[in-house]
C-alpha cells in the first residue's frame, strides 16, 4: 500500500505594530491552535485527505496571532502514515512528521508536537503507548530528540529540516483529525556531564566522536578495516568498515552526511550518509588534516602541515577545493558559531576567524599555548590547550579572546558543547581527566570513568560521549540523564 502524504505551510500572522519578539512558547500554527483549552482560530485554511485508512481527516485548520521563531519564514510541514500489519488485521497509523525551511532564528527552541480528535483538548497517545507530547531540539542546526523524547522515537536532521519517526506509533490515521507545532525556549536533559560510566568498545585508538542523525560515530588512527564505530546511544557500539586504513583523525556531522578526515592515506576524506557505509573522498591535498567541522552550509577542514594550503572546504564532503589560511601553521581545531568560522592552533599561539570558511584573518590568542580545540555555545567560542599555564580561553566573537583558568592543568584534548554545559576531556590527570563549565569562565573538575587518554568528546540525544585510545576493551565513557 502506498504512503500518502501531506504539505501544509504554515504562515504566521503578524499583529499591527510589527512581529512580537518574545520566545516564550509559540504555536507555529500547524493546523488547530489550542490555548489553555480554548480555540483561537481566526482563518481557515482546511482541507480533508485520507492517510490510507479511508476516513477523512483535516490538516491544516487554523493559524497563529503570535510570531513563532520562524518569523516570517515558511516552515513545509509534512505528516506521514505507515501501514502497520498484524494476525488477522492491520492498521494505518501516525508514524512521522517532517519539518522543514527552519531558519537559524529557531536555534536553541525546543519543538513540540501533538496531535488532537476532532474534538477533545486531550492530545493523543502518539508513542511508547501513553506519550503524547513528541519534542525535538534544535541544537544550532542539528535536530535531537528532545525532553521526554529519548527514546521510542528516533529522528533523521538535516540542514533546516527534521523528520522524527515513532518506532511503535499509537494512533491511527483515522483517529488524528488535529496536529500541533509549538516553538519554545530548550528544555534542558538531565546529563551535565558530572557523572560517568565506562562502556565496552573494541580497542582501537579513537581519536574522535561526533553526533548526528540519531547515531554517534567514532573514528579512529589503529584497526584493520574497522576505524569505525556507530551507537543509538553511546552504550552499545559497533564496529564499522572504514573506507581506508588511514590515520583519522576527526570526523563531524552536516547536511545529512557524515564526513572524516585523516592525516595519511591517498584519500584523505571518507563521508557516509548514516556512519555505516563509507566512501573515499579526494582531499584538496595531502595535508594533514586535523579537524572538520560543518556551518552554513559548507565544510571546513584544518591541517597541521603538508604540501598543500592548510584549509579546505567543500558543500557536500565529497568535492574539496584548497584554501589559503589566515599563516600556516599547526591548525588543530576549527568550528563554527554565529556566522562564523574559528580555528586555533597547537603553536605560536595563532587564532584564525572567517566568515565563509574561504577568507581567514588572523587573530591573537589569549596564550602561547598549544590549543588544541575549540567550540561553540551560548554565545562563547571555548577553546582548550595541553599545554601552558592558563588552558582554557573564551571569546564571544572569535577575534578577541581571554584566558581561563583551567580546573586543572591537564593535558586538555577536546572540547564540546551541550545542555547548557561545556564539558573537555583530557590525556592526562588522576582520575579528573573531565571538567566542566556553564559559561567557559568558571570550570570544575569531574571524576572520569577511568584514566584513559581521552581524546574526542560529543553530544547528543541527552548525552555527552567520549573515546580514548588507550585501555583495554572500554574506550569510551559516557554521562547519561
């Protein structure tokens, strides 16, 4: 039986004086707006369509009076149904729902989706048999399951768009007549990156973790055909055949595709569209290239040395193109936040900004220390050193930067950013080879599951992950809700 589906676009409509900034909880008018149990409906926009079940069912009736974080931007929201089969029946039932044109103003917000009958203001079981809420955040443009939402559902992101899908979905098609959106400010997990567990992983040396499309993947300098791991949800790993044996070194998540690069090997870029199946890419150069971020719709590599220039971008991961950087130097780490790109390096105390990942200026750095990555969150570039007397540095703007004090001088490898927490891991130290900090300013020590050289550090679905590459058989930890 064939899927059908729907689009609606939702609207906003402005009040007289000008669109309302606030960001407190705002319906983004996906068909009936409901409001402390009363309907504010002032046009209809309705029409009747069959999920395959044979009854008719309304989407789209009803838009806002209130500026959603969309503004004026046109979200595309498509509702699905899957056939469910079963002894002697089978059913049609609500089973995903994709959004997309999300504009970067909705970074930040939580999403929330519900769905309605034709007439109660009680919103349908949708999962897990009583949940009735589905919440995604949008974590600065990568979509993650959201607050109460961790499991029995699982979501595919991609640039401005999501799809979050039920495993077990609880309505049926003939049942849903009504479907909500509502933005609102991030309602934060339980994981701060205080505690940690150790897990089971093969033993190879992993250099790097990353978070996207409802999957983690790490990579790795050591294996035979395996410098790859996935897992649902940093516990259970699995190995993965790497396109090359080559030294990777850093691997990152954008446009629905995921993209390593390595510092050996004649193809020094691999990319996969769910971090199992791998394919070969063609670096610009044979640099060795240490770190890969994505933003504003390009992929920016840094390198360390090699023949070539020391950056390299690319739209997709697949077709690179060389770019000259702000001075060559040991470039270890690059992100990307507010508009802009931010790389550091591991000597001369350099620091580099553009705005396009193609033009690089140079900046100074707090110290001469020897940086070693950097990231981005509300609102502050955090870069972290191994070496030096002050390892940690901000910025709000990635051209001015001020020292930190570390919690500890440890050997700080990798720094992340998630639920309102910076957390870096570190090589070295006695059973502290974590800290964390809720601005980059202030940090705290945090017992690591082990004393492991941990190298790579991630978030997602409400949990940080990190890998090391030393240990026997758990080289990777992880702080759960």
């Amino acid at each position: 039986m064939q899927e059908s589906q729907e689009q609606y676009f939702d609207d906003p409509v402005e009040e007289s004086g000008g669109p309302l900034k606030k960001k407190f909880t705002s319906i983004l008018a996906f068909l009936l707006l409901l409001v402390g149990g009363t309907y504010l409906v002032q046009t209809t926009l309705a029409a009747n369509i069959a999920l395959n079940s044979g009854s008719p069912i309304q989407f789209g009736q009803g838009i806002t009076a209130t500026t959603a974080c969309s503004g004026a931007t046109n979200l595309t929201i498509t509702p699905n149904s899957s056939f469910v089969n079963a002894s002697g029946a089978g059913a049609h039932y609500f089973s995903s729902v994709t959004v997309s044109n999300i504009p970067s103003d909705c970074y930040g917000d939580d999403f929330t989706i519900n769905a309605y009958g034709n007439s109660s203001n009680t919103p349908l079981a949708l999962f897990n048999s009583t949940s009735t809420s589905a919440v995604v955040y949008n974590n600065s443009g990568t979509f993650e399951l959201g607050v109460g939402t961790l499991t029995g559902a699982s979501i595919t992101s991609g640039s401005g768009t999501f799809t979050i899908t039920f495993t077990n979905p609880v309505a049926t098609s003939g049942s849903v007549f009504k479907v909500t959106l509502q933005s609102s400010a991030h309602i934060a997990t339980a994981s701060t990156g205080v505690t940690w567990t150790s897990r089971t992983s093969p033993d190879n040396d992993w250099y790097d973790v990353t978070y996207g499309n409802g999957t983690f993947v790490a990579i790795a300098t050591s294996g035979t055909g395996n410098r790859v791991m996935t897992s649902p949800d940093g516990i259970t790993w699995t190995s993965r055949t790497s396109a090359a044996d080559n030294l990777w070194t850093d691997v990152t998540y954008g446009n629905g595709t995921f993209v390593a690069v390595a510092m050996s090997g004649v193809s020094r870029v691999m990319t996969s569209p769910n971090g199992i199946t791998w394919t070969s890419r063609t670096a610009a150069s044979d640099n060795y290239w240490n770190d890969v971020t994505y933003g504003n719709g390009t992929f920016v590599a840094v390198s360390g040395g090699g023949s070539g220039d020391y950056v390299m971008t690319s739209p997709d991961g697949i077709t690179w193109t060389s770019r000259t950087a702000a001075t060559n130097s040991d470039w270890r780490g690059v992100t990307y936040g507010n508009g802009t790109f931010v790389a550091v390096a591991g000597s001369g105390g350099y620091a580099m900004s553009s705005p396009d990942g193609i033009t690089w200026t140079s900046r100074t750095s707090a110290s001469n220390n020897t940086w070693n990555d950097v990231t981005y969150g509300n609102g502050t570039f955090v870069a972290v050193a191994m070496s030096g007397v002050s390892r940690v540095m901000t910025s709000p703007d990635g051209i001015t930067w001020t020292s930190r004090t570390a919690a500890t001088n440890s050997d700080w490898s990798k720094v992340t950013y998630g639920n309102g927490t910076f957390v870096a891991v570190a090589a070295s130290g006695t059973g502290n080879r974590v800290m964390t900090s809720p601005d980059g300013i202030t940090w705290t020590s945090r017992t690591s599951a082990a004393d492991k050289f941990w190298y790579g550090v991630a978030y997602g679905n409400g949990t940080f992950v990190a890998v090391a590459y030393s240990g026997t058989g758990n080289r990777v930890m992880t702080s759960t809700p």
